[in-house]
C-alpha cells in the first residue's frame, strides 16, 4: 500500500482539548452499579462496598468526568430513594430497564467514590417523571451549605460540607419516545428552562446540559435542537449528543468509516448552536456535550425481568470495536474548538470497558484507545492533513485508510493512527511544518489477530496496547509501520 504522509502546522490550531471529553458514565442499569463498581459481597470490595478491582481499572482510564445516575434510568428516579439510612431506603421498581432498584447506592456513595477517583461528578436530573422543583431541590442537596431543609438532610446523613456539584443534565433523551415522561419539543423546552431557572436560582455556579437529539436517526433531528436550544436561551451551557454505532451489517470497511457520520453529527449540532445563536443576537452559545457515545449493536434486550443487577446489554468488544472507538475519540479531538464533555457510556459490564464475573474482572478490547488516548490529553488539538490511500465506505463515504488526528501538548506532540485496512500495512510518516521531532516518548500499539478477536476469560490479554518502539525519528519527522487493523499512540519529544 502507498505511504501514507500526516502533514501538520502548530499554528493550525483547532482549540485546546478540553479534558472533559475522557469522561465515563455510571447507570444504574444491568450491572453496572450493583455487581460493577459497588458489590460488597464480593472478596474483591473494600469496607464502602466498592470493587477494589474495577476501580484500579477504571483508575488507568483517567476518566474526568462522570455522569449518573442514567440514563433511562434518570427519567423515572427520585433522589430521595437514595439517600439517608441505607436500611431505611425503600426498593423501587425501575420501569426503564424493568429492574428492582434497592437504592443502597445513591448520591452519596456516587459522590464519594468520585472523589475517590478525582473524577468530577455529573447528575442527571428526573425530567419524565420528576419536577423541576425536585431537581432544585437536588442541588440544595448537594451544594448548598447546612441550614435549609435538603441541605440539613445531606448533613443528617454524615456529609456536612457541601459536595459542590458544578454539572448537571435537564433530563435524558427526552425526544426519544422510549423515555419515561417523553413530551415534543416545546414542552420539554419549557420543563428544562424551568428547571434550569430553579436550579440556577439555588446555585447560579452550576453548569447545565440540555437534551439534543439523542441519535441522527430520530425523525425530529435538529428540528428538536432548534426549538429547545431557541426556547432555553442563555439556560444551557451545553448541549447533548448520543451516539451508538456497530457492524450490524458485516461490513467492516463501512463500520470503520463511521466516524465520518460522527463529524457530522458534531458539526450538524454545531451548526444548530450557531444558527440559534444567530437567531437571538446572542454573545453566548452552548457547547457540545456527547455525554453518550459508544459501540452497542449486539446485546439490545433492555428488559431485567423484575431482577436486581441483571445481565443487560454485555456487549464483548473485538479489535475492529476498538479501532472504531478510536476513530470517535479523534472525532472529538478533531473538534475540540465545540465538543467540551464526552462520556462513554458505560464503565463497567453493560457496553463497557470492563467486564466482571464474579470476583474475575476482564479488560475488554476498547478499554485500549480509550487510554491511549487520556494519558496523551494535555494540549491542542492540530489540524492533520492526511495524505494518502482511501476507501468508500457503502454508507459512511469517503475515509482514509490511516486516521489520524494530533494533540500539541508542552514540549511534546502526541500522534494517534489507525490503520483501517484488514489485510495491509501500512507505512506513516509524521511531517510538522513548523516544528522539528527530536525523539519518541513512549508510543504503544493494540492490533491482534483479526476484526473479530476478543479478549475472553480464557485469553485475557490477546487485545492489549504494547509498548512500540520501532518509530523512527530523523530530520525532524518520525515514521512508522501500522499492521492491519491497530491502533498507534506516539508521543513525540520536540527539538
Ligand atoms: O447507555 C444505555 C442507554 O442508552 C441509556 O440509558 C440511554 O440514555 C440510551 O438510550
């Protein structure tokens, strides 16, 4: 195959890489939370409860961010079920996963574990079955100093200082007709300005996220947008996208072009935030947060049964799952001037990174990208020119078979590829206009032995980043060989 040549400019910058974008997301779905990060009848939990485990797992994936409590989940949750005395918290059933929910995991123990981690919290706040006054009555909960009622609950419950929670969801995937409490556009526009008006009016230090179109596919797309951002004006900060994508035809060179549909959808909103923004003669415009993202394709049965912790969506990742979560990941790299907040969705045994089994935790195959790329995160995403072979996807267009995207950090360029061919190499040169390469960091590679290989109990570190050393620097460029379907991480020292 014909070299492929990564042209780039320091002073092409598209915007500093907002670390928020290496955010997860904690359901109370499946097992997500019960048998997942809490279980404290496993040999594994620690006094709390948490898995001591899947916390030094998750720990490697330096997450940023976390968003709880869902999720459907969220649209028929009432805080209060999770607080207090655990022994006095009443078991609910949940009608989004059709689960029972026994509430001995709540705010507390959420906010807990993610001061714990160094993650920074994100709710989501009941807008299908709740009210904006409860939502309100969630952040004088968790911010508000001890005097006033739900302020005096949390302090009742052992935590004095407030928790000083910045971020906060109106509601999940309200234009989805699934969601509990959906409503059209206009009434959830005046439900989410509602209770961002309350909630800010409790803590005007807060942030706000508003529910976009949760997938291109809805038939409202944009239009949802357009009325919601038009009505809640300068009441959101931000904006959510979701997106689940997968192979669900077989066909791998198409599955691993779909994050050309993932640039369009971060530049469809974008354009929406700008028109609206247009529209009200506004200084201001919410960002983009793609506060779920991921491959889900296979495990689609959401119905737990009447269970608590069913098996729901467990999905097992391969090597073309992950190569496609890295070329998402530099998505948002590539548009880091509008994407701030990204969370992928979920952490642990439904569509996630980690598996568990009892007291056996597997590493799955997207865990890899997804850490190449957050210990690489600090600096400026570059504008690549990438110049070389191509394919035409069957649905998602024209790709190049090496993806690449940059991030220009202090005295260091970090580069990440992926080789999109199944059965060729692929031979990459790295050439800064501006800048000379001086030598190699570290740089690491995850390939395996075809698009279908997995990581399973039996071979657990088939798919694993290894470290690569054969990139060579010289002149001030670097070059280096991809095999077919791999993921390359290259830090690069500058002169
Ligand atoms: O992440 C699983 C589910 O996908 C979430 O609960 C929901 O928001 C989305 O449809």
């Amino acid at each position: 195959m014909e070299a492929t040549r990564v042209a780039l400019d320091s002073r092409f910058a598209i915007g500093a890489v907002d670390p928020r974008i290496f955010g997860g997301f904690l359901e109370h779905l499946g097992r997500v939370v019960y048998g997942g990060v809490f279980d404290p009848d496993s040999r594994r939990a620690d006094a709390g409860g948490l898995r001591t485990d899947v916390r030094e797992a998750l720990g490697r994936l330096d997450m940023t961010v976390m968003r709880y409590p869902g999720g459907n989940f969220a649209s028929g949750y009432h805080w209060t079920d999770g607080v207090g005395r655990r022994e006095a918290r009443p078991v609910m059933r949940d009608l989004a996963w059709q689960s029972i929910e026994p509430n001995a995991f709540g705010t507390d123990e959420f906010l807990a574990l993610c001061g714990k981690m160094g993650w920074q919290p994100m709710l989501t706040v009941n807008l299908g079955t709740g009210s904006p006054e409860e939502a309100r009555s969630w952040v004088e909960y968790t911010n508000l100093p001890v005097g006033t009622r739900w302020a005096d609950l949390r302090a009742e419950g052992g935590r004095i200082e407030p928790w000083g929670v910045k971020l906060w969801c109106l509601g999940n995937e309200m234009d989805g007709p699934w969601q509990l409490g959906h409503v059209p556009a206009a009434e959830y526009a005046v439900r989410a300005q509602q209770a961002a008006k309350l909630m800010k009016d409790c803590d005007p230090s807060i942030e706000t996220v508003v529910c976009g179109s949760c997938t291109p596919d809805i038939p409202t797309y944009l239009d949802w947008d357009r009325q919601v951002l038009e009505y809640i004006g300068d009441g959101a900060d931000y904006v959510s996208l979701h997106r689940y994508v997968g192979n669900r035809d077989g066909d791998t060179p198409d599955y691993l072009a779909v994050p050309n549909s993932v640039d369009r959808q971060i530049e469809d909103m974008d354009a929406a935030c700008r028109f609206v923004q247009g529209r009200r003669r506004s200084p201001r415009r919410p960002y983009l947060c793609f506060d779920e993202w991921n491959v889900w394709y296979r495990e689609l049965a959401g119905d737990g049964r009447g269970q608590r912790a069913p098996h729901l969506l467990e999905e097992h990742y391969n090597l073309e799952d992950a190569v496609v979560v890295a070329g998402i990941l530099a998505s948002f790299v590539r548009h880091a001037d509008v994407v701030r907040i990204a969370n992928l969705a979920q952490v642990v045994n439904a569509i996630a990174p980690i598996l568990t089994d009892g007291d056996r935790m597997l590493i799955q195959s997207i865990f890899h990208p997804f850490a190449m790329f957050s210990k690489r995160r600090a600096g400026v995403s570059l504008r690549v020119a990438v110049d070389g072979p191509s394919y035409r996807g069957r649905t998602n267009g024209e790709a190049a078979v090496v993806d690449a995207s940059a991030i220009l950090g202090p005295g260091v360029l970090h580069v990440f590829l992926a080789n999109r061919s199944d059965s060729q190499a692929a031979a990459v040169s790295i050439e800064p206009a501006d800048l000379r390469l001086s030598g190699l960091a570290s740089a690491e590679i995850l390939t395996g032995p075809g698009a279908k290989s997995e990581n399973t109990w039996a071979e657990p570190d088939l798919l694993a980043a290894r470290p690569l050393a054969d990139v060579r620097v010289r002149e001030g460029a670097a070059r280096l060989e991809l095999p077919p379907l791999s993921v390359a991480a290259a830090s690069l020292r500058l002169a």
